[in-house]
C-alpha cells in the first residue's frame, strides 16, 4: 500500500516538474477556474476523503476572499493568488462548534494553511506546500449555479 501511495506521489510530482516548467502549457478545455468554483476535498497527505454533503469545501472569491466548511465549522479567510499559480491562503476565522471529527477539520484548516501553490487537472486542484501534495480538491460547483 505504502508503495503504491508513493509511487503515485513520484508520477505526479514528475508530472507537476514536466508541466510546470513550460510557460507555454495550453489549459484543458476542462480545466475550472480557480475563482467561482466550489472545491472539495478528496485527498489530504495521500489519504483519500470522502466528505458528506457540503462538508470540507472551500470557495475563492474575485475580491481576495474565500470560505467553506470544514466537518461542521465554517470559515472564513483572505488569499493571494498569482499568473504562475502561487496561492497564499491567510489565518482561517472559524466558528467553534463541538464536531467528534475535530482532528480531520484542524488537519484541513492546518492544510489549507499552509498551502503556497496550485496545479489544476481538469476538475481537480493540487494543492502544494513548497513542492510538496498535500491536498487534491475536485470542483464540485460554482457560484453561478448558487444563483
């Protein structure tokens, strides 16, 4: 198991260098954007997740700011994103409701955290800290279908 997880680390990381080194990568036709889709968590330190409901989202808004949901606490925050897909995400403010799942949501916030860039696939965003997966999201909605 251990082995699998790590050489499915390997081919994304070499995947990530392969891409990430020509600026003149094409974006998929599938590929959403990072601002206006609601993202949800899938994989965190090569653990998969599977959230109920709207549980364990983040959505990043045009004016610098973003929230989801962690288990059951909401939250709040600021972000700073780049062209070369460097994602700063600022100190979570989060409500402070009792869930039995506390340590999987701090594992989240701590996540997003510490997050400094991004990748898309697709409907999927990797999310880096310093080179490093440590969470994988998949687009679950948009703001326009909030509407």
């Amino acid at each position: 198991m251990k082995r699998t997880i790590l050489f499915s680390l390997a081919i994304i990381a070499t995947a990530l260098i392969a891409v990430g080194c020509c600026d003149c990568r094409k974006r998929s036709k599938y590929e959403k954007p990072l601002v206006g889709t609601t993202w949800q968590l899938v994989q965190i330190m090569a653990k998969d997740v599977a959230p109920e409901g709207e549980s364990y989202t983040i959505l990043f808004r045009d004016n610098g700011t973003a929230s989801g949901k962690g288990d059951c606490n909401v939250f709040t925050t600021t972000y700073r994103m780049t062209t070369s897909r460097l994602l700063e995400i600022g100190e979570l403010g989060t409500t402070r409701r009792y869930t039995p799942n506390h340590e999987a949501e701090a594992e989240y916030f701590d996540m997003l955290e510490g997050v400094t860039h991004y990748e898309m696939d697709a409907d999927h965003m990797l999310l880096l800290k310093n080179g490093t997966l440590v969470g994988i999201m998949k687009a679950v909605g948009s703001e326009s279908d909030e509407r």
